[in-house]
C-alpha cells in the first residue's frame, strides 16, 4: 500500500512528485484499469530516488530525461490507494459503471478492511459472472457494500429483505426476488462457507428473515409477556394445561417485557417433534427447534437466557444434531447436552446400539472437521467418526435406563 507516510515524507524532500502520486491516486479512484507501466517528466535524480521508494519499484531514465516506472500487480489494485486518496483529498465516486471498471478492486475501497472478504467474493464464477456485465454493475456493488458492512459491523440485528432494500436501495422490493436476492444468498455463502442453495438456513444465520410472518417457534413453557402496555399470559395458561402455542418471529420481536412463572428455573430445547410431544405431556418446559433453530427460536431463546435459566438440549448423536446444540448455545447457555451424553454411553454399550454412518455422513463430518478441528464440537464429532454410528434422538431414553441397569461397560 502507498501509505499517507511514506507520501509526505517523500513530498516534502521531493515536492515535484506530488502530481506524480495524485494523478495516479486520481486514476485509482476513476476505476479504470491502472496501467503495467507509467511514466513521469521533470524529475531529478533525487525526486526519482524518492518516488521510486514510495512505489517500491526502480525506474529506467531515458536521454531525454522521461523517466518510466513499472506499475506492478500489487499497486494495480485500488485498495492500495486508499491512503493516497485520503492524502490528497480525492473523492471516491458514489458508483462508477464503467465497462473497465474493477468492481472488486472498487469494493475494497468503498469497505475498509474487508480485503479478505473481497478476495473470498470475487473466487466466485457466479458472482464475477454477474458482476462483469456492466448493467449489473452498480446495483452488485450497492448490494456487495451493504452486505460487507452489515458483516464487518459484528452484529447482526433482526431484519427483512424489505428492510434492507429499503436501506440501501431506497426500494423494499429490490432484493425480496430475482437476481439480486441470489446475489445476496451468493455472496454471503462464499463468505460464510456456506452452500447458497441453503438459502433459507443461511438468512436465518444471518438474521434476515424472509417473511417475519412464516417464521415461528414452537413451545411450551411459564412465560409471559407485554406487548406495548399489554400483559398476555395465554403461554402460561397453555402451560399449565400442558399445551405448546406457536408465535411467529413478528410477535417476538414485538416483546418489550417477558416473565418466568416456573417453579424451576429449567429449560429444555428439543430437535424432533415426537420427543417435544413427550416433554410437553410431561410438564417439561420446552421449545422446539424443529431441526436448526429458525430466528423466530433464537429470539425467544434469547429471552429466555435473560432469565439465567438452565438449559439441557436434546436432538440426534450426529453431525447435525451437535451443531444444532451448538446454534441453541449461541442465544442460551447449554448446560447439558443428551446428544453428548448418549454418545458417551453408546459406546461403551455390551450390545450394539445406534446407525451405521453412511460415506455422505463420514465424509461431512471429516469436512466439518477440517475447517474447524479445534471447535466447540470437535470432540464429539471426531468420536462419532471413530465409533462410526449416529444415534437418533428417540432413542436415548432406552440408552439411560441401559446405563442406569449396568449394561454398558
């Protein structure tokens, strides 16, 4: 990078190189394609001494006292420009479309610190397919700016697809369908490591809701809570008649106050609807993730953590199920989780119990270990690998009484 250093120090010894530096600043900011080599008149030894060490390169005097510079890969980018614009005052244009346009380079600029992320972006056929045509151009590099800033922010606040095309398109239907909503899904995969065809799990990850409406959670437990200045106890008394009730994501968010009415301060949280169904039978205060948990679960997760309740999770033994665990422990604190200790017990069975893995499920498993080996579910993925069977859910109750009548080892 030209660093804002390096400029006013050679400036100041050199002052003949700042138009040098300001027209290639100015060209950079342009985004047109920034050329293999340059050349500059009017420079004395000295001033060509000290433009070559900002520029890191060695130019080549001609008799007539031109003076050319190689202009190499890492200084074609225009992220490597962004102090120099900075020092010299230049604007960046809002969005250019033109047809040699480096909208990548572009992006880095108009996002700071998001290189890698940029890199990661523009290693997509798809995207760069899109992006390449110039009627495309300025609609991807709005989308791609709010989707880097909204990420590098660090948090991800509750939203929808309207709310966003609102934000950064000053249109609430831009990106709800077509290209532009596969752009976003798109880019947020490449990010994320995430399959795009995932859509619906990877917006959810992401705090993006499609439709605040179809979004629901599923549960049974003492809660209640107000709504403007309005109390509404219809959870508390579905509980006490052992009844779930269902609210969608919109509700919940609409929550400004919540109260726990239990005896005990415990929660369960349960993968599988037949295993929800006993708990609720059972008086278990409980919420249903229904595979991963969706926003409108984590949102009322998240309530519930207010309560410092103890939360016990349970769903499949399998790659799958530890990190749904591991999703429930990101809004509430998972202080026992049965999938683990079924696994533990499981394998120290005197007869066989649980599935054969297929080579699907080895094979995600090795990659999920791959790219995270020392995470927070390392351990028991890598012993399911070894043992080589999942378990389901429905059948961890026969696994405990087993332990609890001696026939495990």
């Amino acid at each position: 990078m030209v660093t804002k250093e390096r400029i006013a120090a050679a400036v100041e010894k050199a002052p003949k190189i700042r138009p040098v530096l300001a027209r290639l600043a100015k060209r950079a900011a342009s985004g047109k394609v920034l050329p293999g080599t340059f050349s500059a008149t009017g420079l004395s030894y000295a001033a060509q001494r000290e433009l070559e060490g900002v520029l890191g390169v060695v130019g080549k005097r001609a008799a007539d006292g031109r003076v050319s510079f190689p202009f190499p890969e890492r200084l074609r980018v225009l992220s490597a420009w962004r102090d120099a614009m900075e020092y010299f005052g230049i604007s960046l244009p809002e969005v250019s479309v033109g047809e040699n346009e480096d909208v990548f380079g572009r992006l880095k600029l108009l996002v700071p610190d998001s290189d890698r992320y940029v890199d990661r972006i523009a290693s997509s056929e798809e995207i760069r397919r899109f992006a390449s045509r110039p009627e495309n151009r300025r609609d991807w590099l709005i989308l791609a700016r709010g989707v880097l800033e909204r990420h590098l922010g660090g948090h991800f606040p509750i939203t929808t697809l309207s709310q966003l095309g609102s934000d950064w398109f000053g249109d609430s239907k831009k990106i709800r369908s077509g290209a532009l909503r596969r752009q976003l899904v798109t880019i947020y995969g490449v990010m994320l490591d995430i399959s795009p065809d995932e859509e619906s799990m990877l917006l959810e990850r992401l705090g993006i809701a499609a439709n605040p409406y179809t979004s629901c959670v599923t549960f049974c437990a003492p809660l209640t809570f107000k709504i403007d200045n309005e109390m509404f106890d219809f959870p508390l008394k579905l509980y006490e008649k052992r009844m779930a009730c269902q609210l969608p994501l919109e509700t919940v968010l609409r929550f400004v106050e919540t109260a726990w009415h239990g005896s005990a301060m415990e929660i369960m949280t349960c993968e599988n609807a037949s295993p929800f169904l006993d708990l609720v039978k059972s008086g278990v205060p409980c919420v249903y993730t229904e595979g991963y948990p969706n926003m409108a679960v984590k949102c009322l997760l998240r309530h519930f953590a207010a309560f410092k309740l103890k939360c016990t999770h349970d769903g499949d033994a399998d790659l799958d199920g530890f990190r749904i665990a591991m999703e429930v422990d990101s809004c509430v604190h998972v202080a026992y989780s049965r999938p683990v200790k079924a696994l533990y017990w499981a394998q120290r069975s005197k007869t066989p119990i649980g599935i054969p893995l297929t080579d699907e499920q080895r094979k995600r498993a090795e990659a999920f270990l791959a790219k995270d080996p020392g995470g927070h579910i390392a351990a028991p993925v890598s012993e399911m690998l070894a043992w080589g069977r999942w378990i389901e859910q429905e059948s961890f109750p026969s696994i405990e009484g087993m332990s609890k009548r001696g026939m495990v080892l």
